[in-house]
C-alpha cells in the first residue's frame, strides 16, 4: 500500500514530543515543601543527639537506615519491592542481636525466636509488583486447610479473651470481667465467621456451617455495630473507672497497668479489622513480643527494633507502594450508609493493622526506659523527616519520569499517611493517650 | 452482574434507532481482582464474553441495518499477578483492542493468524497503539473530525480500506490536526531549519518543524511524494526504553 510517511512520521513524532512534555507544576510550593521537611530533619537530628549514647549497634544502624532509605526512593524498583529492604534490615537486626547476646554470654534464643516467626510472617502474604502472583500463606495455603485456618483464629481469640479477663473490669470482680471478656470476644469472632461466611465462603470449613446459619439472622452491620460498641464500652470504662486510683478497691487485686488493658482492647479491634486469612499472625508477634523480652534492650534498640517491624508487619499483611492494594474488604464494618469519615478511618486501620499493633506497645514497653516514649517518638520523626525530604525531592528531581505518576507519586501518598496518619495519628496521638495510661496503675 | 447489560443486546441489536451502542462488562475485572488471572473463575468468564462477540458479530452479517457497523472490542486497563492494577507493568498497561465488522475483511483477504504469539515482549500481538490513538481512529473511520485535543494518529494499518485519495486526505488531516497543538502549547518556530536529518535538531520542537517543513516541500513538488509499502518503516520503533527500569 501506499501511504505518506513523512506525514505518518511527523504526526508520530508530535505525539512523542506532546506526550512527554511534564505536568503543570506549581515548583515553588513543592520547593517550599521540601524546604520546610529539611528544616524539620535538621532539628529533629540535633535535637536526637543525645540520645546516640546506650547502644552502639543503633548508633551504626539508625543513621545507615535514615541515608539508605533516602537514596532508594530514587530507584522505581526499589520503591516498587521495598518490603524487601525492611525484610532484610528486620533479619539482620535481629541476627546482630542474636550476636550481641551470645557475645554476652546468655542463650540469645529470644532473638532466634523472633527470627524464625519473621521468617514465616514474612511469607503469609506476597507483596510488591513483580512476584505478586507468587504463593503465599494466605492465597494459597490457607484455602486448602481452612480448618487449620480457624484453629488459629480462634486461638488467637482466645489468647486475648484470657488476657482481657484477667486485667479488666477488675473493680467489677472477677465473675464480670470474665463474662464480658468473653461477650466481647464472642461477638468479634462471629462477626468476623459471619463476614468471612459471606465474603470468602471458600474459607469456612463445613463444621462452622452450624454457627453461622445461626449468624445468619442477624445483618453484618449490626454484628460489627455491636462489636465496636462493646469495645468502646470497655475502653470508655477503663479510662473512666479502672484508670485514676481509686479507693475501696480490695487491695489483693494485682497492680494491674492500664496501658496493657488498653492495648488488649486495641488488639481485639485490630483483629475486627484484619482480613481472616491475616489474624494468625498475631499470634507469631506474641512469639516475636515474648522473644524480646528475654533480650536486654535499651531504649535505642527497642526505638530501632520497633521502626523495624512496624514496616516489616506493614508489607507482610499484604501492603505494598501501589494504590492497588490498599485493602478495602473492613473498611465498611458497621458502617451502613455514605460516611466518609468513618470509612477513611476504618480504611486506614485496616491497611496498617501491623504498625498500629507495634505502635500501641510501644509506650507500654518504653516507659520506665531511659528517655521514656518521648525519646521514642523524636527517633520516629526524625526518621518520618528525612524520609519524607527523600521521597519528595525524588519526586520533584523525577517529575518527568515515566512512572512518576504510577510509582513515585503512589508512594509519595503512602509517604504522606505515614507521616501524618500514623506518626502524627498513632505514635503521638494514640500513643500519647496509651503513655497516659501507662503510666497508671490499677488498684 | 453481565448479566443485566447481556440481557438488552438482542433487542437493541433489533433496533436501528442508535448510532453508538457501549456495553460496559465488569465481571471479569472483578474476577481478576477477586482471585487473580490464573483462577478457574477466568477461562468460563472469558468464554462468556467470546458469545457475546459471536451474537453481536453474528448480527452484523446477518442484518441489513447492521451492514456499516464497526464492533470495538477493548479493555480500559490490563492486570499484574495478583489481579489488580494500577502500576506500570506489562500486564497492567497491554490491554487488548480488537475491531471487527465484516468491512475490515478487505485489509486481510487471507486473515490473520489466530492463535498468534507475541512479536515483542509479553503482550504485544499483531501490533500496539497508544491508547491516544483510538480517538482519531475511530474519527477516521467514522467520518467524524478529531477531538480537539487528541495526541493521537491513526492507525496506520487501517489506511487500505480507502483509495489513495482518500488516505491522503485522511494522513494529512490527522498531521494537521497535530501540527496545530504542537504550535498551540509551544508557539511557532520562527524560521524552521530543514536538516538532512532532523534528528539532530537541537530541541523535540525543532525537530517537528524540521520534519512538517520537509513534508510540505515534498507536497509542493508534487510528483516526488515520499511513499512507502512497508508499515514498519512508518511506525516509529516506540518506547524501546519503556520496559527498563
């Protein structure tokens, strides 16, 4: 046939030229951004000074992670597999502890511990974009032993309903705290059958079936309604009645520390807004919890430990830097009409379970600690800070990148519900109200 | 939830009152999002969708009304691994155009080979368009002008349908259409310097003035039109540098 081609060439030529040419940037105000977020790093380093002095792993450690950090926000594929840079800094920070303990001559099984459930919190869900369609626990194992699947869930409820009924409501005795421990437990754990029952049925072993026809009269939103509501009710109660001290109170009843009550609480919603497949996992960060515990950490480590599998617990419940797996299956429980509030919370919650977790122990764990939660949360800005300068100077140096729209961008927004969402949300607010509650003890 | 678009299709088909007829199928995006494109919820659905394509091109032979139709089969996004998209892979980012009428039969009198392989990469079949590039064809092949601010050009494969005359017309309006964006967003390049080759000109601008000025002075000659019968000297090698990372 015969066609014109230097007009076909310049019309394909002018696309190119079009196509490429960059959004219509407002530069000085992403200047003035980046400006702001240096300044920000910049104190918040001279101000973290003082607290390089206990360990000298983390004085090493902290800094490389901060620059590294920073410079893989550069690269697409890193920012695409970064679950990856967490999951190898997760297992040699705990194999460097694994060292310093048997350096100091004590068994180091702790952090052994810890790494072996990393190594299998790590394979519960592929994340990232080149291996996604890889096997995982969740995916893949789970819908052929869907029986193992809701022993595991229901232990873990169990676990948490034991702890509730032994640390709260203890003004009310013992017979109350226990009944409304396992009141409240019960009604998460058939939501959660209920939900599960609907959504994934494939994953409802046939010796539920009884259970959850009985289920089955009542809607899911009012199931989660009253979930929320008893939760609510119990934390409602501890910070009124459990946490300021109190007389009358017989004083056989063990010091008891609000925070933990609290965090049980926490847990048991984390759990309504995990995914089925996902709840086992808490029971792995029980086995990581109990392993830190026999190693003796400073303050420093447990700042560093903890930034460390609060982004490790992020990818491995399935996160990722790519709007396509932001997880949206909780975050509708209990809400029945249009509420954008409510939902944006929920969707938050439910996308970022595994940090929130860590996040809540943190205060718990850090407040007879040297610098207390305070310290903690300077590290964590600091980090936020620069973190935050690199990805968005990578942003404003890549802005006419061909994937500045499908990668850098994305992960500037998951930067920006880091930062805000949970550093300011979580660690300060939350964790704020969780070291006021630590600090109280229960009569 | 096809079900409720599928269930209108045979009285529309009847019907000779519309000019353009969109079905919006969700199901299978939903599968893929749901378990993945290797679950055993994919091939039945898709197979679905292939008698969907068989009834409606069926009509088109077979109905008098239906004779000047074209049918666009087409996907607005492709999937990764794990079902979803969004990013920039492969998968994401190839998702399938077919057209179809009894017409087009005149490009391939001895068809195409079906099933093909990939000619490139993982999802190129026969061969790629900007997604751009849908606009000024179907314009083309409807007889309607571009839109305003379309960046496409048409494809060139579809240029035998016509005679000669009418190709021309059809290359030179698309080139125009081009021409004029290119001076909208980036003014007119005073006086346009014709180079040998006009990939060195300093700028992509330049470039395209460069390129325009040696088109018209090969019109104004007349008789020396630069044509040529190989489509792959027409399209430009694209994007070879997109897979990289």
């Amino acid at each position: 046939m015969n066609v014109r081609a230097d007009q076909i060439q310049y019309a394909y030529k002018c696309q190119e030229v079009l196509s490429g040419a960059a959004s219509n940037y407002d530069l000085n105000f992403m200047n003035i951004g980046i400006g702001i977020m240096s300044l920000a790093s910049g104190i918040g380093l001279r101000l973290l000074l003082p607290w390089f002095r206990t360990s000298l792993l983390v004085d090493i450690f902290y800094p490389l992670l901060l620059i590294f950090y920073a410079i893989m926000m550069f690269a697409s594929s890193y920012v695409e597999e970064e679950h990856h840079f967490w999951y190898w800094s997760a297992s040699g920070w705990f194999f460097l502890l694994f060292c310093r303990e048997l350096r100091s001559h004590r068994s180091g099984l702790g952090a052994l511990a810890a790494m072996v459930a990393l190594r299998v919190v790590r394979r519960w869900n592929q994340t990232g974009q080149k291996f996604a369609g890889a096997p995982d626990i969740a995916k893949n194992f789970f819908p052929n032993y869907s029986t193992l699947l809701w022993v595991l869930v229901i232990a873990t409820y169990i676990i948490v309903c034991l702890r509730l009924s032994t640390s709260s409501l203890r003004r009310l005795g013992p017979k109350a705290a226990l009944s409304y421990a396992i009141t409240v437990t019960m009604a998460c754990l058939s939501f959660k059958l209920s939900f599960a029952a609907q959504d994934t049925p494939e994953l409802v072993p046939h010796w539920l079936n009884r259970p959850v026809e009985t289920l089955a009269k009542y809607p899911l939103v009012n199931q989660a309604q009253a979930t929320f509501g008893l939760i609510l009710t119990g934390v409602v109660y501890t910070l009124l009645f459990e946490v300021p001290a109190s007389t009358g109170v017989p004083v056989t009843l063990r010091r008891q520390n609000a925070g933990r009550i609290l965090a049980d609480f926490t847990a048991l919603f984390l759990l309504t807004q995990t995914r089925t497949v996902n709840i086992p996992v808490f029971l792995l960060f029980h086995v990581i919890t109990r392993g830190l515990e026999t190693l003796q950490l400073t303050a420093q480590d447990l700042t560093f430990t903890l930034l460390l599998l609060q982004h490790h617990s992020f990818f491995s419940f399935g996160g990722a830097n790519a709007l396509s797996s932001v997880d949206l299956s909780n975050a509708y429980n209990g809400v029945s009409g249009y509420n954008v509030g409510i939902v944006g919370i929920l969707t938050f919650v439910s996308n970022w379970v595994g940090p929130i977790y860590w996040a809540t122990l943190a205060p718990i764990w850090l407040k007879s600690k040297e610098g207390g939660y305070r310290a903690h949360v300077g590290a964590m800005t600091v980090f936020y800070a620069v973190a935050g300068v690199g990805v968005m100077v990578a942003c404003m140096a890549l802005r006419t990148h061909l994937f500045i729209w499908t990668v850098f961008s994305p992960k500037y927004l998951y930067s920006m519900a880091w930062t805000v969402c949970f550093h300011l949300g979580i660690n300060g607010g939350w964790g704020g109200v969780m070291r006021w509650a630590a600090g109280r003890k229960v009569l | 939830m096809d079900n409720n678009v599928t269930r209108h299709i045979p009285d529309v088909l009847e019907k000779e009152d519309w000019g353009v007829m969109v079905m919006h199928y969700l199901g299978l995006d939903h599968i893929g999002h749901k378990a993945g494109p290797k679950s055993h919820h994919m091939i039945p659905k898709q197979q679905e969708m292939d008698g969907i394509v068989r009834q409606i091109y069926t009509a088109m032979e077979q109905k008098q009304h239906l004779q000047n139709t074209l049918f666009v089969l087409l996907g607005d996004h492709g999937m990764n691994d794990a079902g979803n998209h969004g990013g920039s892979g492969p998968g994401e980012t190839s998702p399938a155009l077919v057209l179809m009428s009894p017409k087009l039969k005149k490009l391939a009198p001895d068809g195409m080979e079906c099933p093909t392989s990939p000619y490139d990469g993982e999802f190129d079949y026969y061969s790629r368009i900007q997604q751009s590039d849908l606009a000024p064809t179907l314009a083309g092949l409807l007889g309607v002008p571009i839109p305003k601010n379309s960046l496409g050009v048409f494809m060139p494969e579809l240029l035998d349908l016509w005679n000669e005359d009418h190709r021309v017309k059809v290359v030179e309006q698309n080139a125009r259409h081009l021409r004029r964006i290119a001076e909208a967003t980036h003014g007119e390049v005073g006086r346009p310097v014709i180079r040998e080759d006009c990939g060195d000109a300093p700028s992509g601008v330049e470039e395209l003035a460069c390129l325009y000025e040696k088109a018209e002075q090969l019109k104004a000659s007349g008789s020396s039109t630069e044509y040529t019968d190989k489509l792959s000297e027409v399209r430009p090698v694209q994007y070879a540098g997109e897979r990289s990372r």
